[in-house]
C-alpha cells in the first residue's frame, strides 16, 4: 500500500473493484452494491462520487505533482454506465501476474520445463498474501478473491509439475509437505507428495501421505480419495518402476476457469485433479470433462445425437456438428452425449479444445497431435521407456492418427472449432470413427455431416433451468424467475451465471435479481460473476468475424427492436442492398444476428439481434468506433424519412408535412420498398419510426426529429394509434422549440391538434388549432392556416356549436379557393355538407358533398373520395326514403372513418 493509497474502508473497496476489472468498465450499480449490499443509503451515488473523486485526486498524486506537469493521464475515467481504470499491461501486478501465467502455461505446453517453472515461479513472487486481503469483501470482490486464490493454487501446482519433470523431487519433499498440510483437501498437491517421496526413495513415506491425505477426506468430506490419488496409491504399492521416471508427468493439470480438457480413466467419473500419468492402465482411454449435473432441456436434441451415435439414422453420416451462438450450451450438449454414449465406444471418447487458452484457433496439425497423445494406448514399463515422440509434420501426424484410429470404436469430441478448414484435415484422418463437432459458426460446407443448430431453450426449459441452478429461493418466487429467463433471453449461460450469483449472494432476492437485469445498459454487467463472464463469452463470437462485419455488427445495434428489414441495415451500413445482404448474411451465420422469414409481408426476411447481443453491439460500438454512432443514426433516420413520406404521400395525398432538405440516400429505393401497400408498410415499420424518432432527437438531429414526426402522423390517425402519435409528437415538438423552426412548430402542434379532437379533447384541440394558425399566418403559409380553420370548426361541431361551425368552415373554404387547394376544399366543403345537414338543408347538404368528392378527387386523394361518395350515397338513401328528417339524424362521418353522434335538435324530436 503506497502513501496515497485511501486509509479509510470504502475508498479502498472501490479502488480494488476497479482494479480487479481493470480496461473494463464497472457500472455504478456494481460499486453501490459491493459497499452497501441490498440496503444502499439514499446519497449511495453522491457517496460514490466522493470516493471517485478522492481516488482521483491519490491516482494523480501517486504518480506526480500535477498531471500537467508530469504529463500524466487520469486513469480513473468516467464511462456510462459506471467508470473505467485505464491501465497498461505492466502497471497492475494482476495483469502481470496472468501474463506470467500464460506464459508459463504456454511453456508447459511446448515441453519447456525449466521457462515454465521460471514463469510461473516470477509470477507466484508477485503475491504477499490472500488475495484483497485488507480490504472489506462485498459480492464482487469475494468472488474475485476466490477466484484469484484458485489461480494461484493454480500456478503454484503447476510450477511443482514442472519442476517435478525437471527432476527437482528431492528438492520439493519439504515445500510440498508443508502445502499438503496447509491444504489437507487438494488431492493434486498431494499426488505431487507422494511421487516426490517415491522418486527420492522414500516409498513407505509416500504411502504415509496417501493415508494422510484419505484421513483428511473422509474427516472433512466423508469420500473416499479420487480415482487418480487412489491409482497412484496402487502404483506405489506395486513399486511401478516407471513410476520412478524422472520424465513421467506427475500431473495433466486443468487451468481454473479455462480449459475443459480434463482427464478421466474407466468411465469417466474420476476426479479432475489426476492424470493418465498416475492412473496408467489397459482400461478405455476417456479424455472427457464431467457432464453438467444440472443438464435441463435438449430433448429433441439429445433424441438425434443418439440415434446417430447409434447408428441408427439413414445414410453413413458419422459427424454430426452442433452450432450455435456463444453461451447455448453446445459444449454441455456435446459432452453429454458422449457421457451417455460410453457403452458404444468400448476404445475410447475423448475430446479435444479447437481453440488455445487466448481464444485463438489451433492448427490442425495441434488437434491431431493432441488426440494422438490423448488416443496414446499403455506403453512399455521399462525402465528407460518414455514418451513416445510424435512426428511433426502433418501429413505424419494424419496418418498416425488414422493407423492409431482404424478399426476401433473411438468417439472424437471436436469442440469450438472455427472453421470448416480447421477440422477437414482432422476428419479426413479420422474416416472411421465417429465425431461430434461443436462451433459457433454454422460450417454448412463439411461434407457427410448432420447438423444440429442449438437455438436459446423454450420458455419452459429456461425457467427448468433457472430453478435446477438457482436453488429454492428461485423456486419460491416463479414469477420473478420467468422474468429473469426472459431478460437473459433464454440463453443457457446467462441462465446459469444469473442463477450462480443468486447462489452466490445470500441478501439478494429473486426479485432483485430481475430489477437488475432490466436496464438493457447494465445488463451484461449483471451478468458477470467471477470468470464467468456472458459479455466475454459473446465478445469471442464478435472477434471471430473480419473487421467488416464486426463494423456491421456494431452499427446494426442502432436498429430498432423487435426487428428490422433489410433496407434498415443498408441505411445503417451505408451500402448498396447486395453487399448489405451478404454482410448481415454473415453475420447470421456467425450467429451474432437472426434472420426470421415472415412470409406475406413487404419484406420477407427481417433481422433481429437476441436481446444480450443488442446492449453487445451498442457497448462495443461506443468503445471502439464511437464516430461512427451519430453518422449512422442520421443515416437511418433519413432513410425513414424518404420513405415515410412517399407511403404518407400515398396514404393522405395533400396533407401538410414538413419538408427536408437533405438529398435522401441513394440506395433506398421507396418504389420498391413501399410498393402499392403504405398502410402495410406503416404497420410493419412503426415500431421503427417511432424509434428513429427519438434517436433524431437524441442526437440532436432537430429537423429530422420534426420531419419524422409529421411524416408519421396520417399513419397513426388512420391506424388510431394515439400514444405512438403523442410520444413522438411531444419531442418533435420539443425539437422545434429547440431549434427555433416555427414552421415546424405550427405543423406539429396543427397535428397534435388532430390527437385532441381524436381524443374528445376539443377545448386542448382548440387552442392547438389556433395557436398553429397563428403561427401558420406569421410564415405566410395561408393554405396550412386556412386547414387550421377548418380542423378548429370540426371541434366546434363536436361542441354542437353548429353555427360558429359553418362560419369557420365558409372562411376556410374562401381561402382554400382563393391559394387553389384542393385537398382544403374538400375538408371545409364536407364540413359544410355536414352542418348543412344537421340544419335541415338536405339538398344542400348532398350539393355540398357532391363537391367535396370532386374536390377531393382532384387532389389525388382516394380515401377522402371515396369517403365524400359513401357519405352523398347515404344521404340519396335518406332523402329517396320519403322522410327527410331521417337525413339529420344519421350519425355523421366527420372524416374518413371518425365518427361524430349528435342528439338530435328539438324540432326533429318532436317530428
């Protein structure tokens, strides 16, 4: 601890939370949770801010005087959704202690044995204690210390192994005695002990220990040791000379947290701390990690994997590929099946990992070396026999492989492969035995394959899920659970971490635990829970595509939900609609998006994103490219714009709406996209206008926001869709207001006028008319006040103030003819059809809705035509019926399907 490190508790469990996450950022619900728990103080925030600043201020000194006059930057930095250190990789103890790591895992791996016990012991010189020892232990940093002091248990059994194959075994007996007695439950550090005692000639204190350590399990645990500590046991007993090879791998050790491929004899149900090495016998060769013991779902699934597996489906396929997005469980699938299928495959099942600790992908001629070593059958027990060296080339390695394969029942597990190119070299070595092959990538060009693609678990399965890993206080409380499952979009791993940290954090609620998920901006954050981490998991199925779709990937995220149609992504991508298609095809296939048919609609396939992908693509979008976010939006709104207003051209020629300047964009065609069907389009897009809408004005996009709204509004009026006409009126209006546009203005609050009336608000549609009016006559627009004139005497007629109604029809009506506006015409002309009508002027009233028809013929406009004809029709009827005062008292059509019913006026109740 550095002077300037905080004295005081809290300062200090923020800075470590930071610094345990470093380079990512930390949301502001983590922080309050880790120092208050469930019961956060109402100043939490406030508080919080304090500490920051506090830490800010000891970073800066820490490092110099001033930050102007050393040059040095502030690490600790401010990123929505919380805040973020910035550091490099040599200036946190931790990242160099994982770079160590890796680095002598990485040596280990090439055989390299004195550079892996030099990393690792370099890293191990790192720690001076319990990992955040000092430090007050909220939910995320006790998970972080467990994990941290798992790592270094890690290492530390790592670096024995090493050093044990450096033949250092005299050297360890006292180091070694001392672990096992500080960790009695760690059969791995006592397998260490014993061969250390046996290979410096002390087989009779090797057996001591044995006993020791089996006292210690049956005391504290109640079992008997695992079957690779009891295989050892047996080999010592039988004084196995190669046991006492200086070059025998004491120890095939399983990194925590990385990989599965954990070692197994017999069937499979030893423990993963033991190697072949210590168990070495003639029984079937089983290289698998245990199945999940809470394997939920999958049924139709696991019903076809069987059948192949059996030999029972047509054809000769014996590879069946599994793919799917990260996170849905193909791996636990996979592994499952080859659990079930121990009995079919009496030579062996083993699985290989296509991917390297870093998430890179391995070279065939890797894979098949691995399964060669893993397939490698007993060997000689000579005193000087040793591990049998493998060729190097590939062409050599394949045809081991298929001489160490053939004629056997062998099953082969290929997991997370990348690429159909990756694995041909291995399938083609392996042509007799059966493959099961897990990748997120759909790999449709692997010939003779059955593919199996593992979409997220129904409704029902995920909440299965949930209660089997979440324990009975997600079993207590369904509701909430069917919530969670819903919010982690049924993806199996973000299940099972949700569950975890329920497990993990006794003071949490079910309920709670659904709050938190809900903010789709710290939603991911949620969902981290020591090395499991959902956002790290899907962030490797980002990073396996090329930079072009990983661009396309990040803009799309500014689609609206639910879906979006392919026009959408050429807006966004700002290309032309051909290499759009191919660019979000790639994207499906790398299962980062979903493309769903939807026959009979204008756009048969339409793209969505599951709902942890989206928050993905909008973070990575404002952490990698954040330039590319405002271009982009402004892009999309414009799109909707043009075509907006060519389907509102369509579906209510002539009504007012504001214009744009802007040049649309070039690769949007409205002919096609809209074709003959603008109320269908409207229908099939309005979640995504609505949502263009508010991304106008949250970027400030004013005229857009403005444009936008008013383009849409015929639509919600036709549809009576009046909260979508609200919300989006409201903040164009705001826009207009903002921006100054007083045209804009008048034309929203005209419309807004239009949802008042709609809404039997006629005092609120009043005042709207006018003060549009008002602002319409300030501009010089006298077609747009003299239609203000005419919607001000509907809402009159609403009143039953019939007269002041046909006054403001008649100035309407005169104005509209005297700009020549037809589609003002027909309105006021309808309104006097109308007033005329209650009046008792039946002759009149049908002239004058003569003349709206033709009026509105004129203007192009077929629902008001066809509205003017329906209505002169009916009064014919009434007049032809011999009783004219039926004619005033039929409902009335105040405009094309709005209806307005009136009581009747006295002289035609007493008729």
């Amino acid at each position: 601890m550095t002077p300037q490190t905080p004295s005081a508790a809290k300062p200090r469990a923020v800075l470590a939370t930071l610094l345990v996450q470093s380079n990512t950022v930390v949301s502001t619900h983590t922080l309050i949770d880790e120092l208050w728990g469930a019961e956060p103080p109402r100043t939490a925030t406030t508080t919080l801010q304090v500490y920051v600043s506090q830490l800010r201020k000891a970073l800066l000194a820490d490092t110099g005087e001033a930050a102007g006059e050393t040059g040095t930057a502030q690490p600790l930095l401010t990123r929505p959704p919380g805040y973020l250190m910035q550091l490099g990789p040599e200036e946190l103890d931790l990242a160099v202690f994982e770079s160590l790591r890796a680095e002598g895992r990485a040596a280990y791996g090439r055989r390299e044995y004195e550079a892996a016990s030099r990393a690792l012991s370099r890293a191990l010189g790192l720690w001076t204690g319990p990992a955040l020892s000092g430090i007050p232990h909220g939910p995320s940093l006790e998970t972080s210390a467990i994990r941290l002091n798992e790592l270094r248990a890690e290492v530390l059994e790592q670096r024995i192994s090493a050093d044990l194959r450096l033949g250092l075994h005299q050297e360890l007996v006292g180091e070694l005695m001392g672990l096992a007695h500080e960790h009695p439950l760690r059969e791995t550090l006592h397998c260490h002990l014993m061969v250390a005692l046996y290979r410096s000639g002390r087989q009779s204190d090797a057996l001591q220990a044995y006993q020791r350590a089996r006292r210690s399990l049956a005391d504290e645990l109640a079992v008997e040791p695992g079957p690779v500590l009891t295989r050892l046991h047996e080999r010592v007993l039988a004084s196995d000379p190669s046991l006492a090879r200086h070059g025998e791998p004491p120890l095939r050790l399983v990194p925590v947290g990385g990989s599965d491929d954990r070692p197994t004899t017999g069937s499979g149900n030893g423990s993963g701390n033991g190697s072949a090495g210590y168990g070495r016998d003639t029984r079937p060769t089983v290289w698998l990690p245990p199945a999940a013991a809470d394997f939920t779902g999958r049924e139709d699934q696991l019903a076809v994997g069987e059948r192949l597996l059996a030999g029972e489906l047509p054809g000769r396929n014996r590879v069946l590929v599994l793919s799917g997005r990260a996170g849905a469980g193909k791996t636990a699938l996979a592994v499952r099946l080859a659990h079930d299928a121990a009995g079919r495959f009496p030579d062996g099942r083993v699985m290989v990992t296509l991917r390297d600790a870093d998430g890179h992908a391995v070279e065939p001629r890797t894979a098949m070396a691995t399964l060669l070593r893993r397939l490698r059958g007993p060997r000689a027990t000579g005193a000087d026999s040793g591990p049998e060296p493998l060729p190097s080339s590939e062409t050599e390695l394949a045809e081991l492989l298929h001489e160490r394969t053939e004629g056997r029942e062998v099953l082969i597990v290929l997991d997370d492969a990348v690429s159909e190119a990756q694995v041909r070299p291995v399938l083609s070595a392996v042509p007799g035995s059966t493959v099961i092959l897990t990748s997120r990538q759909v790999l449709g060009a692997l010939e003779s394959a059955r593919h199996l693609t593992l979409d997220v678990l129904s409704t029902r399965e995920a909440e299965a899920l949930l209660m089997a890993c979440g324990g009975p206080r997600m079993r207590d409380d369904p509701e909430a659970a069917g919530e969670i499952a819903q919010l982690c979009g049924r993806l199996p791993l973000a299940l099972r971490v949700a569950a975890a940290g329920l497990a993990a954090r006794p003071h949490w609620t079910v309920a709670g635990l659904a709050r938190r998920l809900r903010d789709e901006r710290t939603r991911l954050a949620a969902l981290a829970l020591g090395d499991l981490d959902v956002r790290g998991t899907l962030l490797t199925a980002y990073r396996d595509v090329d930079e072009k779709a990983r661009r396309a990937f990040r803009i799309l995220g500014l689609a609206a939900l639910p879906d979006f149609a392919p026009s959408t992504g050429t807006a966004l991508l700002a290309v032309d609609p051909v290499e759009a298609e191919r660019i979000t095809e790639q994207l499906v296939q790398a299962h980062l998006l979903e493309a769903r048919r939807q026959p009979g609609r204008l756009a048969p396939v339409r793209y969505s994103f599951h709902s942890l992908l989206r928050p993905l693509a909008l973070e990575v979008l404002a952490e990698e490219s954040p330039q590319e976010g405002p271009a982009a939006v402004e892009r999309l709104c414009r799109a909707f714009l043009t075509l907006a207003r060519h389907a509102d051209a369509r579906l209510a020629p002539g009504r007012e709406r504001l214009t744009y300047e802007a040049e649309p964009p070039p690769a949007i065609s409205p002919g096609e996209v809209v074709g003959n069907a603008p109320l269908r389009w409207f229908q099939e897009e309005s979640a995504g206008l609505s949502e263009a809408v508010r991304q106008a004005h949250a970027a400030g996009l004013w005229s857009l926001c403005c444009s936008l709204a008013s383009a849409t509004a015929g639509y919600y009026e036709a549809s009576a869709l009046w909260d979508e006409w609200e919300t989006t009126h409201d903040l164009a209006l705001d826009a207009a207001r903002r921006s100054g546009d007083a045209e804009a203005e008048a034309v929203i609050q005209r419309s807004l006028g239009d949802l008042a009336w709609q809404r039997h608000q006629t005092s609120l549609a009043i005042d709207r008319y006018r003060l549009a009016r008002q602002l319409f006559t300030r501009q010089g627009d006298r077609v747009a006040a003299g239609r203000c004139q005419s919607a001000e005497a509907d809402a009159l007629l609403a009143m039953g103030q019939i007269a002041r109604a046909g006054h403001g029809y008649t100035r309407a009506l005169s104005v509209s003819r005297l700009v020549d506006d037809a589609r003002g015409s027909a309105e006021s002309l309808r309104g006097l059809a109308l007033v005329a009508q209650r009046d008792g002027r039946h002759e009149e009233a049908l002239a004058r809705m003569k003349e709206c028809e033709s009026a509105a013929r004129t203007a192009g406009d077929r629902r008001w035509t066809e509205y003017a004809s329906r209505t002169a029709s009916a009064l014919r009827i009434a007049l032809a019926s011999g009783r004219p005062a039926g004619a005033s008292s039929i409902p009335l059509e105040v405009r094309p399907g709005v209806w307005l019913f009136l009581p009747s006026r006295p002289d035609q109740r007493a008729a």
